[in-house]
C-alpha cells in the first residue's frame, strides 16, 4: 500500500466548521514591522521599468500599516459558510455557499497565485442567486472555493508532490465528500492547469470546465518564445498580436515564475520577514493592474491574507512543483488529451489574449469561446458580474 493510500485510510474525512480570527497581537505586529521598514533608494528611472516605484509603494504600506482594517474583510469572510477537511494528509480550507434555487449546479473555482480566495468572494451571490443579478434560476450554481494547499487558511504540504495534479486529485475528493455526483470546475491563473488536469484525469461526475487563462500556446510558437525567437511567418493579427504580449511577459516578467520555481524557500525568507518586501513583490507583479482595475483596499485584503497566513514561501512552492513550466503551453498541459467540454473566456486585460484559432487547435472539444470586453488576469475579482454572466453562458449546455 502507498503512503498515499496509507494517509487516506486512516485520515479524519469530517468536514468541519472553519471561523477566521486573526489575534489582534499579529496585526499589531504587522504594524510594528511596516513603522520600521528599511527602503531602499528611489528608481534611477521615470517608470516602472525596474519595478514598483518608491513613492508608490511607500504610500500603500503605509496605509497598510494605519488606516488599513483588516477586520473588515475578516468579517466578510466569516459571513460566508467556510470549512474544512482534510485530504492525504493537508487540512484544505474551502468556501461552500450552496443556492437556494433547486437544480443548482455544482462548481468548484480554483484561485491562482499572487491571488487567494480573495479573488472569488465577489462572485458567490451572483453565481447563486442570479436572479438578483439578471440570471434566471436556472442558472444558479452552488459554490466550492477551496484554498489551494499552502495557500491562506489551508495546511502546508509538510513533503513534496502537491502541484496541479495532486491537487486537481484532491479536489475530485473534496466534490465527492460534499455530496455532489455531477459538477463543473473553474480555474484561472494557477486555476487553469489545476482544472484541466481534472479534465484530463475525468474523475466520476465532472461535466467539463471553463477557463480564462488557457493553455493555448502552440508547440511551435512556445518553442520560439522560450528561445527568444522570432515570431513565425503566417501568423494572422490576432496571433501576431498574443505572440507579442507572450514575448514581452517572457522577457520581463518570467523572473518571477523563474524564482519561485527554483528557490521558493530563498525568496521565502524575504517575504515572510519584510511586509514591505511581500507587498511589493505582490502588488508589483501585474505590472499596476492592481491600480487601474481593483481597490487598494482589494490588494491589500490579498496581501494581508498571504501575511497573516504566513502562506508566502508555501504558496511559492506550487511552482517548484511545476518545476517551473509554464501553465499557458498546451503541450505541456497536455490540451489535446482533454476529452470533457472546455469553455473559455477572453479577457482584454489578460497577460495574452488567446486567439480562438489557438484555443481550437489545443481544445478538440471546446463548447464555448468568447472574448469579453473588459476585465483582465484576475477577472472574478475585477468584474464579478461579467465573470459570473460567463460562467453562467458557459455552462448552460451541460445543465
């Protein structure tokens, strides 16, 4: 028997109750340590070229560390049902709103990195109350957010293996505890390799998924982008226009997937120490996304959510896991062996828009494309109605 197998049989399968309190005494030393931040010296640039800019990033830790309040989210989290179980041997804390509206139909959204269940508070009562939100009943979904493992309020794997298979596994698991013998399962950002490989594994009862950040990078044209070649002749506008944006997201932004996926306990230390540190490394990533499509107080929901977890190096790991491939590489995520349904939406604002030329070459048996007009990466968190109008559209014809 495996030690896999071994954990399983003997592991408590409860699903219990989970009620969040930070102890005041871990807020008050978030602020202590943002009072005695050491900055660093201001950009030799006009931009953001070299990264989040001193004025900016001084002026949102120190709102973070005075007029921020923490209990304000705390408390919207509280009102919705949380719980937890746990899975081979980790405690995976999930959101679990189930509808009022009979026939609802099941869906468990996964949440990426630098994100959290944050992401996702706003779409539970359009997704199961759409008839306040322009929805008909027959639309209403009953809602699974968990926190991936190492990631907020869910345990730490205390051993190796826990990358999107392992939890695409787990999550099968935690669907078929609850109760539910048909459902669908969402993901973007980390979300999009998690649901596939639920697509590609085909536990019992998944009806398909929907995705907004897809693996539809052609083999030919990853093997460019890795090389830092150049774009393939015959390439129509639409996919001129994301082998560019993929270009430039390697040649400036892959140093963070790059660090996380090989030294995630280095870049560890200085999270977990440095609030600063952490914000900044957060906040900066989507190169001020943060700015023109969410709250300060939305970002900082996130970031204190990773700091008074202590989830920063843990949830670094996922890509280690992954052994730092990325997720956005049909062949690596193995598209073509998906055989259940595949929905996808487009948002402008994403890292690349994926022509549907690609999404069709990677997806043999996608239901649903579509190019929305607004929203971006974090998409349930920036347009909640629009994501949620999405999800409802997506998976009208697997009811």
């Amino acid at each position: 028997m495996s030690a896999t197998a071994t954990v399983q049989a003997t592991e408590d399968k409860s699903i219990r109750p989970f009620r969040i309190h930070v102890p005041e005494k871990a807020i008050a030393d978030l602020r202590r340590r943002i009072r005695e931040t050491r900055w660093p010296e201001k950009e030799t640039v006009p931009d953001r070229s070299q990264g989040g800019q001193l004025a900016n990033m001084q002026a949102i830790v120190k709102y973070w560390g005075s007029d921020y309040d923490w209990r304000r989210v705390e408390a919207k989290l509280n009102a919705l049902p949380q719980f937890v179980t746990t899975i081979d041997g980790v405690d995976i804390h999930f959101i679990h709103a189930r509808s009022k509206h009979p026939n609802a139909l099941p869906v468990i959204i996964t949440h990426g990195w630098p994100g959290s269940i944050i992401e996702q508070m706003k779409v539970v009562e359009p997704l199961t109350d759409p008839t306040a939100h322009g929805g008909s009943p027959d639309d209403a979904f009953d809602v699974v957010i968990p926190s991936m493992p190492g990631f907020g309020f869910s345990g730490k794997p205390k051993g190796t293996g826990w990358g999107p298979d392992h939890i695409a596994r787990a999550w099968a698991e935690l669907m078929k505890r609850l109760g539910y013998t048909r459902y669908v399962a969402q993901g973007g950002d980390w979300g999009s390799p998690v649901s596939e490989a639920m697509a590609l594994q085909a536990p019992e009862g998944l009806l398909g998924i929907h995705i907004n950040l897809p693996a539809a990078v052609p083999p030919d044209v990853a093997a460019l982008l890795t090389s830092g070649g150049p774009p393939p002749a015959g390439l129509s506008n639409k996919e001129r226009a994301a082998f560019d944006a993929l270009d430039d997201l390697f040649k400036k932004k892959r140093a963070y997937a790059a660090i996380m996926g090989t030294r995630p306990q280095t870049i560890g230390y200085a999270l977990t120490d440095s609030p600063a540190g952490l914000a900044a490394f957060i906040y900066d990533y989507n190169d001020g996304e943060p700015e023109r499509l969410l709250s300060k107080d939305d970002v900082l929901d996130d970031i204190s959510l990773y700091w008074l977890t202590n989830s920063a190096t843990s949830a670094a790991r996922l890509y280690w896991e992954n052994g730092g491939r990325a997720v956005i590489f049909s062949a690596a995520q193995k598209t073509d062996e998906i055989k259940l349904p595949v929905a996808i939406t487009v948002f402008p604002d994403e890292y690349y828009r994926a022509p549907e030329t690609w999404a069709r070459r990677a997806y043999h048996n996608l239901i649903y494309f579509h190019e929305a007009d607004k929203g971006g990466h974090f998409a349930a968190w920036e347009q909640p109605e629009l994501f949620s109008a999405e999800l409802r559209a997506a998976f009208r014809s697997l009811r």
